[in-house]
C-alpha cells in the first residue's frame, strides 16, 4: 500500500490507488507527493471519505487548495459557507479559519498544501493502511490528532461549525 519516491528525481509519477496510503481519523488518505520530493515547495494528497465526517474549525499553517474530483463538500470558511461540488476548487490562505464536512455519500478530492509539509501532520496523527475496506478503518485518535497538531503548527480553534444531526465523525 506504500510507496516513497526519492528526493532526487527529477519527475515524480504515482498510479491510481498507489502512494502511501494510510487513516487520517476515519478518511483514507493518499499521499501523493511528499513535501520533501519538492524541498518542501508543496504535498499532495488525495483524500476519500464517507457522509457526515468533518473537521474541527481550524487553521493551518499553509496555503490549502482543495479539488473535488467526486462528491460534495460544504465548507466554512472564515464565518462563511461553501457548497463545493466535484470540479470546484476551493483555495483558503494560510491562518484562515476554516472547516469541512463531507455532504455526499463518499467524496474524492486532492488537497494541495504550500509550503508541502501538510502531510507530514497528516502521518503524524494518522496510521498506515492496511486496506481501503472503510469497515475496517481504524477509530479516530483525537490525542494523536492533537499532538501532531501541535507538532505542525495546525491550531484547532472549535467543534465542527455544523448543523449537529449532519456531523457523524469528527477529525480533530
């Protein structure tokens, strides 16, 4: 389920379902493109996950760009909302408080991190997948969440600022 590319070549390809892949509180996450391939330049990730699981309003410490490739997402973002359906793309700066939820059934989307060390807080606070099998996932490790949160410079400032009955798992 993992591969790692070397630091020093001079393209970098991974094929559908490959990457490093591990559970991020409950969402199956590829790691793309690790930061240090680009010296840390950007990260990419592509993310699948299931109805009703969102984050914890929150702020990061890098320009975040999300592409929604399947599904629907509905953000808040610095006190607004966002209905983003797939081919939208949704850019938030570095220190703006925001949140998501999943809105669809299942959605697939890449989110892109500059500077690319976003998803080394991901690794830090998830665990290697074994499989894609959503049953099997493991459960959400809030206090591993919190401190690689800390570690990363990612500040949880609240709950999911969404309607309750809609919030099925929380990430942070």
């Amino acid at each position: 389920m993992s591969s790692t590319a070397s630091t020093t070549t001079p393209f970098h390809a991974v094929a559908p379902n490959d990457g490093e892949t591990i559970w991020f509180n409950g969402a199956l996450q590829d790691i793309k493109l690790r930061g240090e391939w680009s010296d840390d330049a950007l990260s990419l990730v592509e993310v699948t996950s299931t109805a009703g699981r969102a984050t914890g309003l929150h702020s990061d410490p890098s320009h975040e760009t999300f592409y929604i490739l399947e599904g629907e997402l509905l953000f808040h973002l610095d006190g607004e909302e966002l209905r983003a359906p797939a081919g939208q793309t949704v850019a938030i700066r570095a220190g703006v408080p925001h949140a998501f939820i999943v809105a669809s059934e299942t959605a697939r989307f890449l989110v892109m991190n500059t500077p690319g060390t976003q998803e080394r807080f991901f690794r830090a606070g998830g665990t290697p997948a074994t499989s894609r099998d959503f049953a099997a996932a493991p459960p959400p490790d809030h206090a591993r969440t919190m401190a690689a949160a800390e570690e990363f410079g990612v500040r949880f400032l609240g709950p999911p600022p969404f309607a309750p009955d809609a919030v099925r798992a929380v990430s942070g």
